[in-house]
C-alpha cells in the first residue's frame, strides 16, 4: 500500500527517507501528516534530493460500534509517472462502477508478458512484469470497490476512491509469487493500481477504505471540491447518522486560505469535524456556516536556550501552552525531525523544560582524518538518504553544521567508514584533530523549535 514516483533514466532508485509533519489525535480520530523524499547517491558519494516528494495523510477514524475507517490521501510530486498501490485481501476485488476492460500483458505494458523483465520501460517496474490478467480504465472521478477474503470469506475490505487527478489510469491485477506459476503461488492478491504521466503538476488520488465482517458501517463519503489543487476535503456519513469531515491542504502555511464548496474555509493545513466538533491544526481559522475558530498562535517558533542530551531535556523560549503528549519540530527547515513531549515544565513565563521522547544523539565516532571541510570517521553512522544533512558534528561545546555525509561501502569495511562535509560558513569548532571522538546530533543550543498547538472548538 504504497505511492512512488519514477525518476528519470539513471537515476539510483533504491533510497528514500520521510518525516512525520504533524499529528492530529481527537476523540475516535488519528491523524498523521506525513512528507517523504526520493533520495540519489552521486557518483562523488554525496547524497542529494532528485526532485521527488510525497504527501501523505492517513486518519483511522471510528465509525458506528466497533466499526473503523481508514482515509489515505497521497500526494506525488517530481519525477516522470506517478504510481499508487493497493494491495487488499488475499481475495478477488470486485467493482461494478468503474468500467475496467481487460488488458493484455501485464502492469507494465500490454506487450510486456509475466516474467519478462529483460526491457522495461523503467528498473522500478520489475513487479509489475510479474502482474498479469490485468483490467484497466481510466480512472473515474470517484468508484467503490470490495475485496472478499479467500481466506475467510466473511472479512470485506471496501475500497472508495474520492478523487484522482485528470487523465489517471487505474488498473485490477493478480500478484503472485515471482517464482513457478499464479496458480502454483500460496501468495495470491488482486491489487489495485493507479498510474498517471504528470504534467508538471501533482498528483493526487484520495481514498478511503473500510474492513467488516457484516454489513458496512460508511452509508456515505464523496469528496468536497475546493480553489486549491493539491487540497482535500472527504464527508463521512455513518449508517448510524453520525457525520465527519476533513479538510487538508497540505502546502499551506497558517495564513493560506482554501475555499471549500460547501462553503467552508480553512485558513492553513488541517481540519477535522466530527458531530460538530472541530478540531484544527496548523490552522490560524475555520470556518462554516455555522461557526468560525480562530487560533492566533496555530503556528509558534521557539529557541533552544539549554539542553541535558542525558535526560533529553531542552529549555525553550516563546513557546506557549505546551504540554505533555504535544509535539514540537526542530529545524523545521533543514532536517525536521518530530519530537514526542513526555513531560513539560513551565520555568517562566516565557520558557518551559520540555523532556522528548527520543535521544538527540545520532551516533559518535573517532576522527581519521581531515581534509578542509571533508572529514572522515572509523565507524559507521547511518547517512543513507540524507540521514545526516542539517545534523551537527559536536565536539564539547564546539560544532558545526553537515551538509553532507555517505558511509564506505568496501567489503571487507577499510579505516573510513563515514565521511562527512560541514558548512564552513557554520562552522565553530576549535582544533578538531585526528583521533579526537566526536558526536553527530539533531541540535544544539540556538536552534529553532516549531510548534503546532491543538485548537479545539
């Protein structure tokens, strides 16, 4: 159940890192904001960022009794074709509204038979050479669809797709085993697969699915257009009558407004209404027919002013109305890595001691060697897909900033196994030398702290 992103023709394909942008938790609703990046290893062995960048926001939401639903909205930006992945129950899936007719071939060509992966149009389609009985379409602005368990046929997986860009293709396969035949395969699944060649433009494909064993708990879910392309807006109807709705607008900073066709608008990122209740984040306003909420401070920027890396504890400066289970960004423009507040301490007014779920320490090593902004290490400290870029190199009080950073990959390992670049423009270390232990971390004293408050209403 993945979205991916092409790259153009030699390119490495095989590294990606994301990051966790926000997370929402209200009363029978879990929201995560997620951002990821497509990541490539220059011949140099400097990592970089291709281009490619994906959006996505998942919300388990509870419905009627014990019943659940899980909205996926993904959004795909960069790269040559645009791919997302469904790949339900080991079962047929069945769908009477969105007008598939059979295809040739496999996923990845009608003239690509299964097995033969010696001409692909592109490396990251090996598995789709191994997808075969293929139906397609293009895909409709909206069709339901169930998957029925071949394992226990009372389990369903209903499928809505709310919304696709133009000119989507959406495909229903077999998937089975790569070796012997499908009918030999104990690994037997029917996916649902859409693929769109962008146009300089983001794809977005917003859907919704929902497990049971009876009869369904949704009785309703369409979209709700809005002025903003890459925005959503999804309406849940319970069979019970209870109502949801969400909004998101995934590029937007707190004072972006998104006009809504059923009137409503959402100045920033998130919303949620459940039974009348809104909730928001990252939002400055909400407003409907009904009601406006207003949040001031939606989007708050703090300092580090002390830290203890021991206790994971960090002083912060502007922050207001900060607690326990709130989450805050560090770097929010480089690295942007999200922490967990386990506890928080108001020290005055204007500072509070934030203890955070994770350790900020990220590895240590010995220095080998030193060569002007270059430095390498004898132990390994994962770099893979950028993991270390807009990290410090500290030493005591001392640091730098790394903007650049890849492990050895010689077998049997040699005596470098980490070199790093810093930023000589940030760079505050004194008579680093050979043989001298340093540690990398996500921050020091100084570095700013973005914090999103929950604004309930």
């Amino acid at each position: 159940n993945t979205v991916w992103a092409d790259l153009p023709p030699g390119e490495p394909t095989s590294a990606g890192r994301g990051r966790l942008v926000r997370a929402l938790f209200t009363d029978g609703i879990q929201i995560l904001d997620i951002e990821a990046h497509r990541w490539a290893l220059d011949p140099s062995g400097g990592w970089r960022k291709p281009g490619i960048t994906y959006r996505r926001l998942i919300a388990l939401i509870e419905t009627d009794g014990e019943g659940i639903a899980l909205l996926d909205l993904s959004r795909i930006t960069g790269g040559v074709e645009h791919w997302r992945t469904c790949r339900g129950l080991e079962g047929i899936f069945q769908t009477d509204n969105a007008d598939l007719k059979p295809q040739p071939g496999t996923v990845a060509g009608p003239n690509i038979q299964r097995t033969q992966t010696d001409n692909l149009p592109h490396p990251d389609h090996t598995a789709l050479a191994y997808m075969d009985n293929v139906t397609t379409a293009q895909a409709p602005p909206a069709f339901r669809g169930t998957w029925q368990s071949q394992i226990e046929p009372a389990i369903h997986l209903d499928l809505h797709q709310l919304n696709t860009s133009p000119n989507t293709q959406v495909f229903n396969t077999r998937a089975a085993q790569a070796m012997g035949t499908p009918e030999e395969s104990n690994y037997l699944y029917h996916p649902v697969i859409w693929r769109r060649t962008p146009q300089n433009d983001t794809t977005c494909i917003d859907l919704v699915f929902e497990p049971h064993l009876d009869n369904p708990t949704l009785a309703n879910t369409t979209a709700i257009p809005s002025n903003n392309p890459t925005a959503a807006g999804i309406h849940l109807t319970t069979a019970k009558g209870k109502q949801i709705a969400l909004y998101w607008a995934p590029n937007a900073s707190p004072d972006d407004k998104t006009q809504f066709e059923n009137g409503v608008a959402l100045t920033g990122a998130l919303a949620v209404v459940a039974d009348g209740q809104i909730s928001t984040m990252g939002a400055t306003a909400f407003q409907n027919a009904e009601t406006t909420l207003t949040n001031t401070r939606a989007q708050q920027t703090g300092r580090i002013i002390a830290l203890n890396r021991d206790t994971c504890t960090i002083d912060v400066e502007g922050l207001q109305d900060i607690t326990p289970g709130d989450r805050i960004t560090i770097n929010p423009d480089d690295r942007a890595h999200s922490y967990r507040i386990e506890a928080a301490e108001q020290l005055n007014t204007h500072i509070h001691r934030l203890t955070l779920d994770v350790t900020s320490i990220l590895g240590r090593a010995k220095v080998v060697a030193i060569e002007d902004n270059k430095i390498d290490f004898g132990f390994q400290i994962p770099a893979k897909s950028g993991n270390l870029h807009g990290t410090r190199l500290q030493t005591g009080d001392d640091w730098a900033v790394i903007t650049n950073a890849h492990n050895s990959s010689t077998w049997p390992p040699g005596k470098i196994r980490t070199t790093i670049t810093i930023d000589p423009n940030n760079n505050r270390l004194q008579n680093l030398s050979p043989d001298t232990w340093v540690q990398i971390v996500d921050y020091v004293i100084g570095d700013p702290v973005l914090f999103e408050p929950l604004c309930r209403g």
